[in-house]
C-alpha cells in the first residue's frame, strides 16, 4: 500500500500539468484517488456502441421497418386455404410446397395466365394470398431452385429497383395452366352442359319471338279473340259474291 501512493502521486501531477484538465475533472480525479468518490464495477462485456460500426450507428437513428400485420385475420386465412387448396398447379408440383406457399404461387400463375408475366410487388402478392411477405419469398426461392420459376430484376441506379420479372419456366406448369380452368373463376364453378346451353338458348328465342308478336298485336288494336277487320270484310265479299 506505501508504494502505490507515490505512483497515484505521480500520475495526478502528470494529468494536472495538462492544459486541457478541467477544475471539475481534477477534483472527479482526487475523489477517485481519496476514496471519498467510489467507482463502478467494469463491464465484462463490450459495450454494444463500441462493437458498431459508423455506418450501422447512423442507421440505428432509422425508424425501423414495421412488422406488418393483416387487419382481417379469418379473411386471410380464408384466402390463404382457398388459393393453396385450387388447381392453379399440377399435382406432380404441388407436393414440394406448403399451403401458403402453393398460395403465393397461384396467384403468380395467375398474373402469368392472362399476362404472361407476373410483376406484381412482393406486398401484393402477400396480400392477395393472404400470406406474409417472407412466405411469397420464400415460395420464389424454392420455385427458382426447382427449376419452375425465372426472376428477372430490375435494378435502377440511384432510384427505387422496380418490380421483378416473374415468369413460369416449367413446361408441364404452362401446359396445366392452358388446359386447366380459369384461376379467375370462383372455387365450385360448374359449367353448363352443351346441351343444355343450347336449349336454353332456343327457348330463349321462342320466349323472344312470342313477346314480339303479342307486342305487334297491342299495337295494332287487336285483343285476344279479335279478327283483323281486312279479313271480316274479304269474308264478307266472297259470301256476297256466291
């Protein structure tokens, strides 16, 4: 203990003799080396300021991104079951995704179908499937990885990238989609039988021309049971002329 004092002695006319040593500080300084002021534990563990670099401690003063939330929770679900339970891609392809995914995915094929091409934002998507944002990515991912999707971005420099390029690459997913039913139709649609397409039709002639004679019938002044008076009078003329 005697001979750390003259060290600490040493050390505060060293630090005193400095030009941009405070009053406060030198007083901060004696307090630490009489006793009377104590000092706290040192931290183990760096300090997490310490470990940032410049750049991620300017982006801590972002606001970060929202985690975004679906206001109607049924109504997503719902969505979500109706579009990863529909036809919108065979069987043989269906298995390697999951219901969210086969979601995100049918409304892709969708986009594909009638525009052959989807561009839509990955937002949309989500929205549309009823799925989260990381689904409709991850769905993409997986699609590219088994060879059934291309994705072709669309950087622009200094400027907001615009929306990706998604097409189908899959033969047998393009063939399905031409053959199979409208992914704009309502689950459960059934179509009417040729038939009987056609015979609704005719009977909707018949009913036309019927309403159409009895329409030339009011307008002449002719009721039900009612001859035409040419007709009375041409009668009339071959009884008197016998």
């Amino acid at each position: 203990m005697s001979e750390a004092f003259p060290i600490s002695a040493a050390l505060a006319r060293n630090l005193a003799s400095r030009p941009k040593m405070s009053p406060s500080d030198i007083a901060i300084m004696n307090g630490y080396l009489t006793g009377t002021m104590p000092t706290q534990p040192a931290s183990k563990q760096p300090t997490t300021v310490n470990l940032l670099s410049p750049h991620l401690r300017r982006m801590q003063r972002l606001v970060g991104r929202k985690w975004q939330r679906s206001p109607d929770r049924a109504a997503s679900m719902g969505r979500k079951r109706k579009l990863g339970g529909s036809s919108g891609m065979p069987d043989t392809i269906r298995h390697h995704y999951t219901e969210g995914e086969r979601a995100a995915l049918t409304v892709i094929a969708g986009e594909v179908k009638h525009h052959g091409l989807c561009d839509l934002a990955l937002d949309r998507i989500a929205a549309v499937a009823g799925v989260s944002r990381t689904t409709v990515q991850n769905a993409i991912r997986e699609a590219r990885a088994l060879g059934h999707l291309s994705v072709e971005p669309r950087p622009r420099k200094g400027q907001k990238n615009l929306t990706n390029l998604v097409r189908i690459v899959s033969a047998e997913w393009m063939t399905w989609l031409k053959r199979g039913p409208s992914l704009a139709r309502q689950t459960g649609f059934k179509d009417f039988h040729p038939t009987k397409n056609q015979d609704k039709i005719n009977n909707s002639r018949q009913c036309k021309s019927r309403q159409d004679g009895a329409s030339r019938k009011r307008c002449m002044g002719l009721g039900e049971g009612e001859s035409s008076p040419v007709a009375g009078n041409n009668g009339h003329r071959g009884r008197g002329n016998g």
